[in-house]
C-alpha cells in the first residue's frame, strides 16, 4: 500500500459560515466512508494565519506574515490515505467534498533507507 497525501484547495473568499458548517457536515460522511483509507488529515486556518520561512541565501532566514505564494485558491486542507495505487486514491479523492476549487492527489516520497 502506498500513502498518498490529498490536498483540497478553495477560494478563501467564497467561504461564508454556512457553506462552513455545510462543508464540515460533508467532510464528516467523507471519513465515515472511507475511514479504512484515512490515515489523518485536518482543516487549515486561513492565509492570514501563514508564516513563511524562507533561506536569505546568507545562512539565515526571512520570515514573513502570509502565505508562500499569492493564488485564487488557496491550501484549506488535506488528508493523508492510504491506498493499493495512484487509481485507488484518485477514487477516494473523487469524493472529497468540496463545491469549488478542487484536489491534488500527490504519492507520499519514500526514501530508500529512512525509517517510518
């Protein structure tokens, strides 16, 4: 079995406190369905919540407030699955409730060597 991790992007703005409970509602059936897949997964505060942390190429860091990368849609959360292949998980990821925006389903990179 391979771990595959399913991001769900969303448009920010386009979120009000009923689609909210509606999409939380949603996600709810999602794991009842497919909890044997699920290996975690979790919501996301908002942009405006990020801090990103980036090299300054001088052995230090930059940190600022905001996102990595300005976009329409943004990373409102993910789930970590499990599954026999990349057409199994892309089933599951079928199902992740979402209205607008949408899934990427990217294999979990397994080093030769490392433990986990």
């Amino acid at each position: 079995m391979t771990q595959y991790l399913v991001l769900i992007y969303q448009d920010e703005e386009q979120i009000t406190d009923e689609s909210s409970a509606e999409m939380g509602r949603a996600h709810q059936d999602f794991i009842a369905a497919n909890g044997p897949a699920l290996r975690g997964g979790n919501a996301l505060e908002s942009t405006a919540t990020a801090t990103s942390v980036r090299p300054d190429g001088a052995g230090g860091f930059v940190v600022t407030d905001g996102p990595f990368a300005e976009t329409k849609e943004q990373l409102g959360g993910y789930y970590l699955i499990e599954a026999t292949d990349l057409d199994a998980a892309i089933a599951v990821a079928k199902q992740v409730p979402m209205t607008q925006g949408g899934v990427e389903v990217r294999p979990i990179w397994s080093v030769p060597g490392a433990v986990g």
